[in-house]
C-alpha cells in the first residue's frame, strides 16, 4: 500500500477562476466547445455528483470526466431503443453485461451530471464491479464493489456506440421523437438538440471511433477485459501504433489496505496507488483543468479511500474445514514464496522467461511510455513520475480468488481447477461473460455458448487461446501435485 495518500489539487484564487472556466470547459461535450453553451453556462451551478457513502460514491460518483467523456444523458438513453439491433439481445445497456440495481437511474459505472444540459459519463466502477448468481434462474445477482468485473463488455460498449454514430439514423428526425417520448423538452432545448447536440455529439463519437480504428486490427477484448495502456500510448502520450497487444483481465480492486506497497498491475507498471488513481482518472477522460479543481481532487482521494477499505468477498458457498487445512499446507509449501502467506500479494516480479504465461500484455509496455507518461504532467503539482517498465508479471494478490475467474492477466483460463491442470490440459476455448458460479471448478460456468437472464437467452463470447495476446500456457506451479492435494488447495484457495 502507497503511504502517499494526498491529492494535492490547487486551491485559493486559481480555482475560483477555474470554476468559472470550468462551466465552459464542461460543455465541451467529448472535446467539442459550443460557444451557445459556454454563453449559459454561467448561470448553471457546477456539481459534481458525490456521495457520503465510499461504495455509493464508488458506484454512481463522478471521476471529473463529463469534459471528454460526458454524453448527452437523455440522448445517451434512448440509443439502445433506436439502435436496438446493434446491442447482442434484448435489456439496452444490460444486454452488454451492464449491471443495473434496482431503483437506480443509472447502471453502476456511470454518473449523471447536471449542466445545462445534463450529462451522464462512465466511473471506474464500470469496469471494476463483479457480479454474481447461484443459477441461471436466479433473478438477484450480488453486486460486488471493487471487482474483478467480468460481465462488462467494454469494447462491446464503445463499438456500440461508434456504431449508433456511423448509422444514418443517426439525425434529428429520427431521435427527437423518440428522446420526447422520455422527456419534456422546451423548444428552445428542441432546437438545441436539433442543431448541436444531436449532430455534435455524433461528430464526436465518429472522431473517436477513428481515435480507437487500432483495436480493429487486434482480437477482441471480450467481457472482463480491457486495455488500458495502448489506449494512452496512442492517445494522449502521442506515441504510434507499435502493433503491440496489451489486453488484459480487469483486477479485483478490493481489500487494498492489506496489499504491501508497489503491488499494482499486471506487470507492476507504477506501483504507487494514487498514481494509478490519478492516472486511471486520466485515461477515462478526466483532464488535468479537471483534476486541479477542488472537487474532482476530493472525488478521486474518496475513489482511493474506497479501495482501501473495501470488504474482500467471503466465498459463499459451503466449504468442508478438514481439506481446507490440508490445503492450507500445501499452500505454504508451494504458492506462499510468491503470493504471500494471506495471498496478500508480494511485489516479487517473476520474469516473464520463468513464469511462462503469454508475454504480449509485458511487451505492450515500455520504458518510453513509462517516460512520457511520467513528463506528462510537468508543471502539475500533482506531479506522476513513478511509472516505470519491469522485468516480469507481479506475484498477484490472491485475495478474493474465488471471484478473480477467469484466471491470468489475460483472463485466459476459466476455473481454478483447470488453472491447476498443465496448459496442455487446459480448455483450448471456453465462453466469457457468464455470472453464473461454479463452485465445483471455482469460476464461472464457461462451457456454455449462452446464459438465461430474466428468462432472456444472452449469446456470450467465445475466448480463443490460439490469438494473440489469448495464449494459456506457463504458470506450472501446483499442476504435478497428486488429486488429493490439488482438491484440498482447491478447497484452501476459496478461502483467500
Ligand atoms: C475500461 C475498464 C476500466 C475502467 C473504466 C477502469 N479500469 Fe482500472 N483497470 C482495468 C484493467 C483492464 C486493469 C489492468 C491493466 C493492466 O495491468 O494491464 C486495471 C487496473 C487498475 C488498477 C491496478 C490494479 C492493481 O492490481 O493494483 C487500479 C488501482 C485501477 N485499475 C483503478 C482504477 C480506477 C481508480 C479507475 C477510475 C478512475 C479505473 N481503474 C477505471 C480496467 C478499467
Ligand atoms: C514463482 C512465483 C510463483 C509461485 C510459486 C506461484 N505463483 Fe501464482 N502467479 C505468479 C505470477 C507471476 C502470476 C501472474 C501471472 C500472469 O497473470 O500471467 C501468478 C498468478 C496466479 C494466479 C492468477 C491470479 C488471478 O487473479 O487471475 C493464481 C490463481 C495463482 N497464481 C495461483 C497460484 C497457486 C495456487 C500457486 C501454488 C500452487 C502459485 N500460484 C504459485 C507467481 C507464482
């Protein structure tokens, strides 16, 4: 855990004036200024939602990103219901894994922000939220904070959206009828739909979709995955597209105040925390004007603060104590050098040579993107500097397992049992985004082609581990143990 927990962000005359600044800078909806918005915005108060309670903060608070990533909520809306035979079944925004809790406005991940016009825009509660269910007929999934999110389809979401923007029907005649069967709008606000935010955010969307034109040429993310760093690489560190593929499993966030310093990401690649908050915040949208001001800088020190606290899910199904124990030493025999005595996590990188897993996430990052993202925020008082390029994958922490699957940085193997048999053995293509639990392998059902939601049939993602970036291999350790161990590590490892 970093001991350097304070977001220093400018206060005094600065932010006065960045305040008022800001009620322009907000309305550059997805980067586009509209000089008629920045006219009214004045007399608008700025909020940025936030809320007492961490989680619920976690969940629904804004990260300060309406200026780049902040879309026109009531247009947001009703795109599902225009475009519906561009998502893969039936719910809207559910149908791409998003979870929405009952008498919620918004799903989890996203936060609604009122300008003068009101604006919805993603968290990191999006992404990092698991879910699961004891069956396919059980209607209440448990949410849990801070997850390993293996539902969300994240690029699903932003081609969906890329999609909505390159369709014709994308025009004022066509969804101004539709958005007034959601709302009352005046004609003044018709008109503005009409004429600026209509066409202006679809001007937006298509700029971005050129922005993400690399993701086309590498496999596709699939629920639960994201990359993260090649979007900073050729976005705003200016770097070319290098061809490298930096795919990976979205970690559980939970129980960081057991974690030892430095052990954050896959590969290590900043091991402080409020670097990684602050440099996650930038990557989803959020500006450095943004982070200077007050408000922002208390939502994101609540984000950390979260994640510091955060409770680590308890395994929910029934365990059997005796092979518990015995797997406990078996344990502390094979795996407790690297992933801690707790599975707590060490900073312990294994080189990528010796821990044998697919090396594509490793090679995505370089000492040249280390660098300028370091120089990135030269002149900021809340300087980063401590990204770095490392010699391996990290000894994860191992809290929480149970709720981890699929398993890797790539998410690349279903279950814990598989995890345990050699690669050969392993499945060779399994299916991601189910949240119905198997306790019996420890992760997700991952054999069928499709899972019941509220009695709608969902068709879910087929992962091959023959693309690149997809490979199961390497990570050998416990595969030779003989059965009666391996069950009893299984039964051991539930309990992290
Ligand atoms: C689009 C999905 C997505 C969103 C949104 C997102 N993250 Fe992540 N996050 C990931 C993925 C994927 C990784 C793993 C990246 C890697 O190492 O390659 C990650 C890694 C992390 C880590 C390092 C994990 C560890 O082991 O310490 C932290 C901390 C983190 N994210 C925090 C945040 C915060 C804070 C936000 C919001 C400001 C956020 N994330 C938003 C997908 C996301
Ligand atoms: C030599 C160090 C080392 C030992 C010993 C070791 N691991 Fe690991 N483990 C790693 C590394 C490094 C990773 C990350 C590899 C990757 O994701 O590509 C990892 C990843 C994992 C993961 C994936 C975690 C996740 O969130 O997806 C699990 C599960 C795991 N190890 C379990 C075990 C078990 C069980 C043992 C003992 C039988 C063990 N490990 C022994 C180094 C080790």
């Amino acid at each position: 855990m970093s001991t350097d927990n304070t977001y220093a962000f400018r206060s005094g005359p600065q932010s006065v004036r960045r305040r008022w600044l800001g009620g322009g800078v907000l309305l550059l909806v997805l980067g586009l200024g509209v000089p008629l918005y920045q006219a009214w915005d004045p007399f608008f108060p700025e909020r940025t939602p936030q809320y007492d309670s961490l989680e619920t903060h976690f969940k629904y608070g804004s990260i300060g990103n309406e200026d780049q990533q902040g879309m026109p909520y009531w247009l947001w809306l009703v795109l599902p219901r225009v475009f519906s035979d561009k998502l893969p079944g039936p719910g809207g925004y559910t149908a791409l894994g998003l979870l929405w809790e009952k008498g919620q406005e918004l799903p989890v991940g996203f936060s609604r922000k009122e300008a003068s016009i009101s604006l919805v825009s993603p968290n990191c509660a999006l992404c990092h939220t698991s879910s699961y269910r004891r069956s396919e007929t059980d209607g209440s999934p448990v949410i849990v904070s801070a997850g390993a999110g293996q539902r969300f389809d994240a690029q699903g979401y932003l081609r969906f959206l890329f999609e909505c923007a390159s369709d014709p029907r994308f025009n004022a005649d066509v969804l101004l009828p539709e958005l007034e069967k959601l709302h009352g709008f005046s004609w003044v606000q018709k008109q503005l739909y009409r004429y600026v935010v209509i066409p202006k955010t679809r001007e937006a969307l298509l700029k971005q979709k050129q922005h993400f034109a690399w993701m086309d040429t590498r496999p596709a993310w699939g629920p639960g995955r994201a990359e993260t760093m090649n979007p900073a690489k050729f976005g705003f560190l200016r770097m070319p597209d290098d061809g490298t593929i930096g795919t990976a499993e979205v970690p559980a966030l939970w129980g960081m105040k057991a974690r030892p310093e430095g052990v954050h990401h896959w590969d290590g690649l900043n091991p402080v925390l409020r670097e990684i908050v602050l440099s996650a915040a930038i990557e989803n949208g959020t500006s450095s004007q943004a982070i200077n001001r007050r408000e922002v800088g208390a939502s994101l020190q609540k984000v950390q603060d979260f994640l510091l606290e955060s409770a680590v899910p308890a395994y929910p199904f029934t365990l059997d104590p005796e092979r518990v124990k015995a797997g406990a030493a078996v344990y502390a025999a094979h795996c407790a050098s690297c992933h801690g005595a707790q599975g707590q996590g060490t900073p312990q990188l294994i080189p990528i040579a010796e821990v044998g897993t697919d090396a594509h996430r490793w090679d995505s990052w370089s000492e040249e993107a280390a660098q300028r993202f370091n120089d990135y925020t030269r002149g900021e008082s809340w300087k980063l500097s401590a990204f770095r390029k490392t010699a391996g994958y990290l000894a994860v922490p191992l809290t929480g397992l149970w709720l981890h699957a699929p398993y890797l940085h790539n998410g690349s193997v279903p279950s814990l049992e598989e995890l345990l048999q050699p690669p050969a053995k392993r499945p060779t293509s399994f299916y991601r985004g189910n949240d119905v639990y198997d306790p019996a392998r420890v992760g997700f059902v991952s054999d069928k082609p499709s899972v019941q939601r509220g009695g709608v049939t969902y068709t879910l993602f087929r992962y091959d581990t023959s693309l690149p970036g997809n490979g199961n291999g390497g990570h050998l350790h416990g595969v030779e143990l003989p059965a009666d161990s391996k069950l009893a590590l299984l039964e051991f490892l539930k309990t992290l």
